[in-house]
C-alpha cells in the first residue's frame, strides 16, 4: 500500500496514497509488481528505517471475537482494529467495488501480482516518519482529529488494496529504479478506506483542499522520500534540506483539481523530487478521491527523468478518480 498504498490517512495516505503510502512504493518497485489519505498517502521504498511489532492473536481474543482474524486482515499497519460483523460485510463489497481494476487503465496495461493479502502494508504518515507527519500537521494547523488521522489513521475502519499494474512506456520505466532499461513499465496501484462516518472523510478533504497544503506538503515528502532515495545512491538526510555547494536536493508539490460526479471530491497530487549527488529526478503522482465514507486513492510511479511515457500520467489518474468516484456513489 509489495503491498502500495496511499499516503493520509491512507490518504492523507495516501498524498499523500502515496499513497501513498512511498515506503510502499518502494516496496513495489523494488520487487517489480507493485487519511487524510491515504493512502501514502504513498498511500508510498521499503527502507527498513521502521519496523512494525507484530501482534499476535491469543486464543482468548479469537474465542471473544470469532472474526478478529479477518478484522486483522482488513486493518492497516499499526491503525486501530477495524470493524467487524456485518458492517465488515458490507463496507468490503463498496470498497471492492470502488477499487481499480485493470479496465480502468490504457491497452496493453497488465496485472503484476495478487491484490494484497492483508492491509498491514499500509502504514500510516505518523508510522511510516513521525517528525514529517508532525512537522505537517503543524504546519497545517490541523485540528487533533484530523492529527490523528494523519499520525494514525484513527479515523479509518476497513483498508483494502488493489493489485499492482504496470503501465506500458515508450521510454525507460520504474519497476527497479533510475538505471532501468528501455521497455519497462510505471507502476500503479490503489486502495480504498472507509471512515467512521461522512464527516470524518469532510475533515479529511477539507485539510486536502486547504490553501495551506501546496506550502506544508513538502515537509511531509521531503521525509518520506528521503529514505527511498537514499536506497537509491543519494546520500542521507532530508530530502528537502540542501546539503555541501556540490550537493543539493529539493521537493516540489502540485495539485490539481479533478471535478468527480454526485458531490464527491478528488484532486491529484504531483511530487517531484531532485538530488544533485548523484544527479536524480523523481516524479511521483497520488490521486485521492472521497465520496460519502469512501476515501480512494490511487499512486502511479516513480518515473525517472524525463522519461517519455506514451500517455499523460495527469489526465490518466483524473480518469481513473472520475470512473472510481461513480462506482463509489453507484
């Protein structure tokens, strides 16, 4: 959320699913398949620089609750333990089918692994770099609900991943990284949350759509991409900080409104970042679309350079959020 996903909340996860989610972009590419938001948020390299405690399931837990395994299945890594029962039940068949599929995407597009056995995968901002997620919110000026969905995904009761696809281009790709060769493929994923109630997802969407956002993204991302592009020969530290005269690295965010039908909300979220030591430019993109309880958000890339991909990754990801967005209010 490998398994990709969003960035907030899974979307402030998934920016942010990427979300991301970007740990979990990473994770896809190293191994070439794959609340607010997500998603990274980011729904987003597989770093290793945080380590989850696995809990373990003890034979009176499943005696008091007979479907807390399932319930662990659907529960994102470290967020509160998602519902259960019929609610479960039914929140699974909207959240599948609101979930991109492969007819969602251009010809000759192809599905490159299962969909994620469990949402463990994706991790909270607050997980995933805490003092990013922190430095965020602060700048933010969020509220302590919607902090919390940010650190922990507190607003969030079921999180279920697509498969990972990949994209066909006419230049170079990013399945393994910047020195990949001609032919390759960009990666795209998606994952669908459900909140508590319509209002949790407004908050939500209403710190996405905040003017503030384009200025305090970047203190979120210049975190969660440092780690990744270190795996990727670039020296440690902050992505966005600017080291010796010879070294010098930088993310930049954009958003782009997508009008989506039936009074739901989406925008796409364009990160690039650019390091001089050894000389890299990444571009990644998160679309996060909320209707009613639905948060969605769907991360394509890394692309690497000026990669020349056959399709515009801007108008594809709008696309996509139109046609999730109507299955979601279907």
């Amino acid at each position: 959320m490998p398994e990709q996903r969003s960035w907030w909340s899974s979307r402030w996860r998934r920016l942010l699913v990427v979300g991301a989610a970007l740990v979990v972009v990473g994770l896809v590419t190293v191994v070439a398949v794959s609340s607010l938001g997500s998603r990274g948020s980011s729904r987003g390299s597989g770093s290793g620089t945080r380590t989850r405690t696995v809990r373990t399931t003890s034979s009176h837990e499943l005696a008091a609750q007979p479907d807390l395994g399932l319930r662990e299945q659907f529960t994102c890594g470290d967020c509160p333990l998602a519902e259960g029962g019929s609610k479960l039940a039914r929140d699974l068949v909207t959240a599948r089918r609101v979930n991109m599929t492969i007819s969602d995407l251009p010809s000759g597009s192809r599905q490159l692994g299962p969909p994620p056995s469990s949402a463990s995968g994706d991790k909270p901002f607050g997980v995933i770099d805490r003092g990013a997620a922190l430095r965020f919110a602060s700048c933010m000026a969020l509220s302590a609900r919607q902090e919390a969905d940010v650190m922990r995904n507190a607003d969030q009761v079921l999180n279920v991943g697509s498969p990972a696809f990949g994209l066909p281009v006419v230049g170079a790709g990013a399945i393994s990284g910047p020195n990949t060769s001609p032919g390759q493929e960009v990666i795209v994923s998606s994952w669908v949350d459900m909140t508590t109630n319509s209002s949790a997802a407004g908050a939500d969407w209403q710190a996405y759509s905040s003017q503030r956002y384009a200025k305090c993204a970047p203190k979120l991302w210049s975190g969660l991409l440092s780690s990744f592009l270190t795996g990727q020969g670039v020296a440690a530290g902050n992505v966005g900080s600017r080291g010796s005269s010879r070294e010098r690295r930088s993310v930049a965010v954009k958003v782009y409104p997508v009008v989506v039908p039936d009074g739901g909300h989406a925008l796409v979220i364009g990160v690039q970042a650019i390091a001089s030591r050894p000389k890299l430019r990444m571009s990644l993109f998160e679309g996060i679309m909320i209707a009613g309880r639905v948060e969605a958000s769907v991360i394509l890339g890394p692309i690497w350079g000026s990669t020349t991909l056959g399709f515009s990754p801007l108008r594809l990801m709008q696309k996509v959020l139109v046609v999730m967005a109507a299955r979601a209010v279907s």
